[in-house]
C-alpha cells in the first residue's frame, strides 16, 4: 500500500466538477457520473431526484486511522441516506485489488459503495491528500465540504478520548436544512495518499 503517515491541510478550494475517466471534459453536475464499484455494479450518484448531494471518502485498509472511523461512517450512512444524501468510499491504491477491498468491506462491515481508484484518477481531481478524507458535493457539481470527519485525531498517533466536533456531520446537516456550510474546509489528519507520476 502506497501511503505515508501525516498530517495534510486540504486545500483552501473545492473542485467545482467531476471529469470522466480517461477524458479532459468536466460535466457541470453530477449527472454524468458513473462509478463501478467492487462488485461490478454501477453507480450513478444523483440519478435519483431525492438525492441533494454526495459524500466521497477516500479511504485505505492498511490505514489505522481509516479503519478507525469505519463505524462513524457506517452510522452518517446510515442516518444520511434516507435524506437523500449518497456515500462511496473510495481506495486510491494502486496496488489494490477488488478481493481485498471486498475482504476489508465485509470486516468492517461496510453498507457503503466501494470504489478501487487504483488509476488515482479521482485523487488526483479531488486533490486528495490523506487518508481519511471527505468531499462533498451537491448535485450541480459544487464541492460545499472537504476535509476531516470529526476532530478525535489530534494528530497522527494521538486523539481524544471523544470529538469535540462533527465536521462532516454537521455538514451534512446543513445541506439538510438548506443552510450554507459554516467550515467548508477541515484538516484531514490520517495517512498521506502517495499520487504516482
């Protein structure tokens, strides 16, 4: 697995669309998006008309940090997506297969998609640095959130007894209620993606 411990401040701007695999477009919504993921199933993140946003986590099996917030992001899913808000985890690995990543979804016990970007085509758009990692989008493509889901990580290695915090969450919450997002962008603290040249 390709990746390093640390700490990584998420960049002040938001990519504002998605491009396709293997092309240079970037449509102006979410609506043309397809994502595959482990099992062969294709996703399209808002073709239903009761979804307003999607939640893309990057994430990594060998990363402690990652794996540690598993059950947070298994309950935001859950409490979330009856709302109408969509989540994928995504695996910027290149060395990742569809069997490990499988593996590791039913240890966890994960409900959301599961996506291999071993290609690192998606990390490299979202400019994604570590590992975990949220972005947020709403249907018209406008990244409104990114960074950390809580604040438990202190910083690699050290974390509170609980957060103090619930960035994602309360992010989430705002898209909801159709407020604007009060901390669009966080410190992801966790394990640093390595982008392959």
């Amino acid at each position: 697995m390709r990746l390093l411990t640390g700490i990584s401040l998420s960049c002040l701007l938001c990519l504002t669309a998605w491009g396709e695999p293997g092309k240079n477009r970037r449509p102006s919504s979410l609506n043309h998006l397809k994502l595959v993921d482990v099992t062969g199933t294709v996703h399209e993140p808002v073709k239903s008309a009761k979804t307003i946003a999607a939640v893309f986590v990057y994430v990594d099996t060998t990363c402690p940090i990652a794996n540690f917030y598993q059950p947070t992001l298994r309950r935001l899913a859950q409490a979330f997506e009856p709302r109408g808000i969509r989540f994928f985890q995504l695996h910027p690995d290149p060395d990742g297969t569809k069997e490990d990543l499988t593996t590791h979804a039913r240890e966890f016990e994960i409900i959301s998609p599961v996506i291999l970007d071993n290609k690192q085509h998606y990390a490299r758009l979202h400019n994604a640095k570590v590992t975990p990692e949220a972005h947020v989008y709403l249907r018209d493509g406008t990244c409104v959130y990114r960074g950390r889901i809580d604040d438990t990580y202190t910083t690699y290695g050290k974390r509170r007894p609980s957060p103090t915090t619930h960035d994602l969450r309360d992010a989430l919450s705002a898209i909801i209620s159709g407020s604007k997002v009060t901390n669009p962008v966080t410190k992801a603290i966790g394990c640093q993606i390595l982008i392959e040249k």
